[in-house]
C-alpha cells in the first residue's frame, strides 16, 4: 500500500496521454475492472495518488452521474497535467475501443448484409450474458439490505410495465428520496487534502454550464430543428442522466435511439454486443451509434458528435465538483439518497436484461445454452470479455448454418 502524497506538479499532458493510451488499449473488463487497473497502474506502479486520495476519487465518481471509470481517469489527469491533462487522459482512454466501434457501425451502415446474420445474433447473445452478470454484481454490492432489495424489484417491475426515459428518471429521484427516509449510512471518516488546480469559483461555473446545456439543448433542438443539433441533445442528456456506470447506458439510449429510427433494435443490440469485445470504457457504444446513424449525418461526422456529447457532462461535472468534494464527501444525507439510487439502478439495469436484451435475443434453447456458457465464461472460468464475444458470434454463425 502506497503512502506517498499525491504529487500535485503539473506534467506534460503527452505524458498522461502516454499511459491511459497503454490502458486504452489492454483494459478490457468494465468498470470495476478499469478501476483495477487505475489502482495498480497509479497508486502501487507510479504513486501518482494515495490508496485513501484514490478511494475518494472512486467515491466521487460513484457519486456522480456517467461512466465512474472514465472520471475517474479525467480526475486523475487534471490531477496531474491539469486541464490539458485530463484531456489527454479521456483521449488516450477512450480512442482504442471508439476507432473500433465507429468502424463497425459504419461497416454495418453500408452493408449490414455483409455481416453473417448468426454472427450479429451472437453478439446479441453475448449482451444477454454481459448484461446479467452486471445486475448479478451489482445487485451484490447495491442491495445489501432488504429495503434495497425490495427497491430494486419494485424499480424493475415499474420500468417494465412503463419504460419510458422519463419514468426511469422518475423511479431513480423517488429511490432517492426513499434512501433519505430508509438509510442509515455513516460518514466516511478522514481524508486526504489532495488540491485540484480547480478554484472553486471554477468549479460552480462549470456546473452551471453543465445544467444550461442539459436544459438549453432540448430546447434549443425544438426552436431550430436540426438533425446535428437533436443528436447532440440526446447523447448528452443520456451522458448526463445516466446512475451506476457504463452498462446503465443501454436502457436510456435505446430508450432515445430505437424508437427515432435512428437504428434498428437488431442492430443497437449486435452494437452493444461488439462493445463487450473491446477495451476501454463502455460510452463508446456512443461512437457506434453515431456512426450507423442513416444519411449524412452518420458516419464519422456522426460518430465524433455521439462520443463527444456523452462525454461532455462528465468532464464538467467531474471538473466542476472536485473542488467541492472534500465537503460533499462528509455530508451523510447526500450517502443515504445514493444508497436509495444504486438499488434502483440494480432494478433499471434488471428490468433492461428482460426486455429488450433478453427478449430480442433469446428464440430457442440452444440460444439459452449459449447465454448459460457465457455466463460460466465470464462468471466461473473467468474468461476475458474479448474472448467470449468472439465465441458467442462463432456459437452464432454455427447455429445460423443448422
């Protein structure tokens, strides 16, 4: 365990973008894995942080709505190159997996038929079982009581009765305010003084352009009806409003996406399913979608656009809250709403892997059998996520031939 001080020197951000490029491109596993990796990389490797500036950082992000992991990068890189280093942090991360998915989405915009049906089946398949071990290990760490328990399903059986985005956000603020009323939850006790090159006056007014966006957006995209502007609306207040990480992402977007006709169920699911086979964080799923989109809004235009509107909110919020962190941290009613807010998070993501996940993928037995193989993959033997994708589209591409 490293008791080094956080070193608050500012480095070039070439260097930041060095290592989370190397991250980049070899963290494979979601979320929880990525902060591993941070962890050994940062603190044990290169004592950039303490293990207990560390934990707080995780915490923060944890807190806040969007990918934790890539805020956690951003955070890490502010910390040490500033605002060019939490830049070059959120670059280096995020490139590997949005090239790939932006190539994919663009091959399945111009020829879908060149992909073997089986295999976009397979890699529908593979959501199924990615997305159940999510609820499994966040059910174990969200839903410990049996109020959260409880609150978990009721989230689920409402979401699934009426999935709409605004029933979702509806059912996360009452788990919050239920968590205010239920949760006992104690404060955490001492931290490290870590400082962010963010004042705090900074720091509010990047929130408060956080919020002018979230609300000016939609707006904006209702007063002048444009096909760029309403993209970049959507993707960020799904980047906004998403609660529990990465994979929290698929109900809200499919919510937004499917139902516009931007794409096809079939292919928003074969994209999630390839997202799993690369590294790097999950929003880059964003890429994907951009770049399917039909017409001349799709494409690399499209893709750039998705991925930087999603990531947006992040950036500001991480940035903007930092410098009020040490407060916000100590602040026992603010843990009890997110106790509130994680169990319902369990229930949303629940209420995702049986409809549309589940449903859309699962015709026949032998597809059950694939999903249960890939659940052992992931769960039991412990198999790399790339590999499972790969032998659930090869699993895919047989059964297509029967």
């Amino acid at each position: 365990m490293s008791s080094k001080p956080p070193r608050t020197t500012r480095h070039p951000a070439w260097e930041v973008f060095g290592v989370f490029l190397r991250l980049g491109l070899t963290s494979f596993g979601g979320p929880v894995a990525h902060l591993g990796y941070f962890r050994n990389e940062f603190v044990t490797r290169r004592g950039w942080l303490t293990e207990r500036a560390y934990a707080d950082l995780v915490a923060l992000c944890q807190f806040l709505p969007g990918p934790a992991s890539s805020q956690v990068g951003m955070a890490i890189g502010l910390l040490r190159g500033g605002y060019a280093g939490a830049v070059a942090a959120w670059l280096g991360f995020t490139l590997p997996s949005a090239l790939l998915l932006a190539a994919f989405g663009l091959g399945l915009a111009q020829g879908a038929d060149d992909v073997p049906a089986g295999v976009l089946h397979g890699l529908k398949l593979v959501a199924v079982a990615v997305v159940a071990q999510a609820v499994w290990g966040m059910a174990r760490l969200f839903c410990i009581r049996a109020w959260q328990r409880a609150l978990a399903v009721v989230a689920a059986a409402v979401l699934l009765l009426q999935p709409a985005v605004g029933m979702q956000l509806a059912v996360l603020g009452v788990a919050g305010l239920l968590g205010l009323w239920i949760a006992q939850t104690p404060v955490v006790g001492q931290h490290d003084e870590t400082v962010y090159p963010v004042k705090p006056r900074k720091g509010i007014a990047l929130l408060l352009l956080f919020l002018i966006l979230l609300l000016g957006l939609p707006w904006a995209a209702q007063v002048w009806p444009q096909a760029a502007l309403e993209l970049v609306s959507v993707f960020y207040r799904v980047g906004a409003l998403v609660f529990g990480g990465g994979h929290v992402v698929l109900p809200l977007l499919q919510a937004e996406v499917v139902p516009r006709g931007w794409v096809s169920l079939d292919t928003f699911m074969a994209g999630y399913g390839a997202a799993q086979a690369v590294p790097g964080p999950l929003f880059t799923f964003a890429a994907f979608l951009g770049a399917a989109l039909p017409g001349p809004l799709g494409g690399v235009t499209g893709a750039l656009l998705a991925l930087l509107a999603i990531f947006l909110p992040s950036f500001l919020l991480v940035v903007g809250v930092l410098p009020l962190w040490a407060q916000l941290r100590q602040n026992q009613r603010a843990q009890a709403a997110l106790a509130g807010i994680n169990a319902a998070v369990v229930g949303l993501l629940l209420a995702a892997l049986i409809q549309p996940v589940a449903t859309s993928a699962l015709t026949s037995l032998a597809d059950l059998g694939v999903v249960l193989l890939a659940l052992l993959a992931l769960m039991r033997w412990r198999l790399p996520a790339w590999a499972v994708v790969l032998g659930c589209g090869v699993a895919g591409w047989l059964l297509g031939m029967l």
